[in-house]
C-alpha cells in the first residue's frame, strides 16, 4: 500500500498553541501509512519549536521568505509539492491557506481552523482591517475540501456565519509529557521557586493581551490576605504586562516571564485559572487537566465544553469579579486530591492519539475521495 504524501503549510514554528497542536498531530502518524513533510513559509524567532520537530525526526523546508511575500510562496511550495509528489496540503492561518489554495494542483487541501477568524484578527488589527481580512480568509476557506476546527463552539459560530460544514477534531495534549509531580517531587520544585507546601497556587499562562482578561484575575486575588496563602502565577508576556503590573496590590500576585517550559509551573500548581473572553480550545488549560490541576474557567462556550467533557472543575461569569472570588475561595476548601480524576477525565478526550487518529480518518477519506 502507498503512503499518503501529507504536506504542513505553516507560516513559522513559533512557540504557540497551534504550533504545538501540530507537533502533537505528526508526532503521533502511523508511518507507515503517511509520509509527512513541514513547509514553512518566513525564518524563526527565537522562541522557535524547530528543535522539538527535528528531535522527533519531522522533515522541515524552510522557505525564510518576507511575511508579505505571498506570490513567491506559492511559486516556491507548488515546486516542493510537485518534487515530493505530495496527495494532501494541510494549512493552518490566512497566509498559509492561501498559499495553499493557488499553490495546490490535484492535491487536496484541508485547514484547520483554530478559533474564530475574526476575533484573531480583531486582536491584531482595527476592526476595518479585521473584517477585510476575515472575509477573504473565509472566501478561500470555503473553496477548500475539509475545514476542521478543534471545538463545537467554533463549528456553531462559523457555521452560523457562512454556512460551512466544519469538521471536529479536539485540540490535544501529550499526556506522557504532562503529567502531575510526585508528592515529594512536587515539595521540591516549590523549594526551588521560593514556595511554601501549604500554599495554594492558581496558576494562568499565555499571552498578557486583552483577550486573555488578565484584570480581573488581578483584581480578584487583590481582595485576598496573605493569611489565606493563596498565590497567583501569571506566567507570559505580552504589550499589557507593564499595565497588568501596575494593577497588582499585593505579593501574592507574582509575574513570571514566558516559559518554554510550563510544565515546571504546572507541576507546582494545584489549580489553572482562565478568564479569557474567547478561545478555541485552549492549550494551557488541557495541559493543566494533564497535569491534574483543578479548572477554574470563564464562563464562555469553549470553557463550558471543557468543562462538560471531564465533569471536574468550575465556571464563572466572565464579567464578574465577584464571581471569580467566589468561585476560588470555594475552590481553596476543596481537598486537593482529585489529581487523578480530572487527569483520567481528559485522557478520554483530548489525548493526542485520539486526535491523530480523527485525523488519519479525513486523510484517507480526502486521499480516497
């Protein structure tokens, strides 16, 4: 039997969510039924993943073109797809989707769709700019032969939208690499970082953006005393740190810088916390439930179908401060013995065996079709 010939579009391997759902995705292929290749279009920052892609021995072109120069990529991949004799192009974002699209011969070409269009490019751009991009980006991803998206929520919205039919495939996460510390593993690491055992540590990680809704947690954990030994980790970067900063009122809210190695941070903690304002399916908080933390999550549709799945952890309205104190200092009474439950409950669902093999299943139904 041949091997499918899969090809990755990617604009870099920059350490992100959608790069590590990737990761995640071609690291766990059956070989012997896909050959797959990593394209990438512009030159690695620094906080690449390209090490990470050629330890688990993935082919990567690197192209290292002008983000703006569209037309030269399409030129430079259809060559590598005709040279590769690549069966299956798979994008992911409005560069890469778009290469893909005038790039691609007889291939069939899939995008994943990672969240909702629109209020990524919100985030970025104004909201002129926003919607011009979105639109376009949407006109080309109706043309393509499988959209997958990693939740219901955003196949509801985009669907609701523009009528597309999206495929559900969940986001992933390596639970060999994540997983919860020893008792005495976990009192050591704490020593490490200057943390007492008897302390409660809430943990939230990514981007320091409006989107991510840092203010409130802040505002919330401003309320506490120090009695009460409960910590807030902020761990990331972002253009709102410095203003974050400045909202802070007590020592029990400590910034660290961003990680290429969360699971020091997620192997001390005991809960993970997000107060976003939209998501996908968002990495951090899987990886959290991996490592057996209790989730305390904003109230929005990703969130609640996290928390619907695994049956462990909390909502809270995404515009209530009140709430969000509530809710932790109901939490900071549960006893933290529930690691093993929340960590099995997402084994069943987000494991990234699970989603390589959704994803097998659409190549081979592309490939055969």
């Amino acid at each position: 039997m041949n091997k499918i010939n899969l090809a990755f579009i990617l604009s870099t391997l920059q350490l992100c969510g959608p790069i590590n759902q990737t990761l995640n995705l071609i690291s766990s292929l059956n070989t012997e039924k896909f050959n797959p290749i990593v394209i990438t279009l512009s030159h690695e920052s620094k906080n690449s993943l390209i090490k990470s892609f050629k330890e688990k021995k993935i082919t990567v072109i690197q192209l290292g073109l002008p983000r703006w120069s569209i037309i030269l990529g399409i030129f430079s991949v259809k060559k590598i797809l005709i040279k590769d004799n690549i069966d299956i192009i798979h994008s992911q974002g409005f560069r890469s989707d778009i290469i893909s699209f005038f790039a691609k011969s007889n291939q069939k070409i899939l995008s994943t769709t990672r969240s909702e269009p629109y209020k990524t490019n919100l985030t970025k751009y104004g909201k002129f700019i926003a919607r011009l991009i979105t639109d376009i980006h949407y006109y080309f991803l109706m043309k393509f032969d499988k959209i997958v998206v990693p939740s219901k929520t955003i196949s509801e919205k985009i669907s609701q939208l523009k009528g597309i039919d999206c495929e559900i495939v969940l986001n992933a996460v390596d639970f060999d690499k994540f997983h919860p510390a020893s008792v005495k593993e976990k009192k050591k690491k704490r020593k490490k970082y200057g943390f007492k055992t008897d302390q409660k540590i809430y943990l939230m990680l990514g981007d320091l953006i409006p989107r991510k809704n840092a203010k409130i947690a802040i505002e919330a954990f401003n309320t506490f005393h120090k009695e009460e030994n409960l910590i807030l980790l902020i761990v990331g970067d972002g253009y709102e740190k410095d203003y974050l900063k400045k909202l802070k009122k007590t020592e029990s809210i400590i910034f660290i810088k961003r990680t290429n190695n969360p699971k020091e941070y997620l192997q001390i903690a005991d809960y993970i916390i997000s107060a976003s304002l939209s998501e996908g399916l968002p990495n951090s908080i899987l990886e959290g439930i991996s490592c057996g933390l209790y989730p305390i999550l904003s109230n929005i549709d990703s969130h609640t179908e996290i928390i619907n799945k695994i049956k462990i952890g909390t909502l809270f309205n995404v515009n209530s401060r009140e709430d969000l104190i509530e809710q932790i200092r109901l939490s900071s009474n549960i006893k933290l013995n529930l690691q093993h439950d929340i960590r099995q409950s997402g084994l069943s669902f987000f494991s990234k065996d699970i989603m390589a093999k959704s994803y097998q299943n659409i190549y081979q139904m592309l490939y055969h079709n």
